[in-house]
C-alpha cells in the first residue's frame, strides 16, 4: 500500500506556514512503515528537534483505478478515518531551503498515526466533517472538510492521474491551521465530530 498526502489543502493553513495558496493539489509521499496503530507510542527521533503535530482527515481507497473522472471518485473509497502527518519540521525547513524532496522530513518510521476505526462515508456529510485534535486535552487543532481547497474527489481524480490507486492506499488530505510541535510526554488525541478516533503517546 502506499500513503499519498496532500500539502496546503486549507488556506488557514498555507497561511500560517507562509506558503501561497496552490492553483493544483500538492502532494507527497510517505511509506508503508511511516504507519503508527493505536495502542503504540511514538518514539521521538534522534534526527530532528522539532516534531510537529498536522491531524488530517484520511481517506482509504477500496478498489484499483487510474485517471478516475471526479464525478466517478466517489465510487474509489467507502470510509474516512483521521491521522496525524508527523511532520520533522526543522529538516522541512532545510529541504525546502535546498530545493530537496521532503521524505526525510516526512515519511520517517511512526510518522503516520492513523485511527484503527473508519467511519462509513453513508453516514457522513462528506463536504462537513467536523474533526480536532487535542494536546493533553487542550484543543489545539479544529478543521471541517467544507474549508478544503480540493475536496476529496478532486484530489482522487488528480493523484490517479500520475498513479493508479489500489485498494488500502491511503490519502491524508491535508490539515487545518494550528499544528505545532510536541515533546516527550504528550498525548495527542484526535476526533471526528465528539468521537475519538485515536490516541498517541509521545515518548
Ligand atoms: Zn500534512
């Protein structure tokens, strides 16, 4: 499976980082092993000194399709679960700086938490989930999918362009404005609407 994770999806967002608002979904890419499940903790690493938090609404494809029309997407993914894109902002900052690719930055091992449970996209408003974060219970992310740049289906019709997606990939569609850092001895805990959907230990 792969994990494909749009950048700048919410302009709040792109704000805060001082990036433009794109005019074509951004996106990059993280690894198999850059997945976290529930129950484990996440293990600061040794190559970076500020790790930050982005909760992002994710999407999990349910059948293989290339250069999937928008008005089809919808048919590509059943189920919307939330995640956390680690992000390793220092060594960001520095590939950004040289024009580099980000992986180092981005798809390092644990970099993904994801929610062991999806919610079934029959019971949701697709264009207003409502999600959050919390950092030892205070809140310190809110975002809703009405205030996307690209919905979910552009972003499906945009990445199946360049690769077919297949079932049990993973899109992370971007996060709202509000990230930060995290040190050892947080918690993080993310929501869709009142429910929690999943809960890590920084250590
Ligand atoms: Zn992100």
């Amino acid at each position: 499976m792969k994990i494909i994770c749009i950048g700048r999806n919410y302009s709040e967002h792109a704000k805060e980082m001082n990036s433009e608002v794109p005019d074509v979904p951004m996106f990059f890419m993280k690894s198999d092993v850059s997945i976290l499940r529930p129950g484990n903790p996440f293990f600061y690493p040794n190559f970076s000194k500020d790790i930050h938090y982005e909760c992002e609404i994710v999407v999990k494809i349910n059948r293989v399709g290339k250069n999937i029309a928008e008005k089809f997407a919808h048919k590509y993914y059943s189920e919307i679960g939330l995640g956390i894109d680690f992000t390793a902002r220092d060594l960001q900052k520095k590939c950004k700086e040289m024009g580099h690719p980000w992986e180092i930055a981005k798809s390092f091992e644990g970099s993904a938490p994801i929610s062991n449970e999806f919610i079934p996209t029959a019971v949701l408003d697709l264009h207003n989930i409502a999600f959050s974060l919390t950092k030892n219970n205070k809140l310190v992310q809110t975002g809703n999918t009405k205030d996307m740049i690209f919905n979910i289906h552009q972003l499906i019709a945009y990445i199946s362009q360049f690769m077919t997606l297949k079932k049990g990939d993973l899109i992370y569609t971007g996060t709202p404005a509000g990230v930060g850092p995290v040190i050892i001895g947080d918690s993080l805990k993310g929501y869709i609407g009142e429910k929690e959907m999943f809960s890590v230990k920084i250590k």
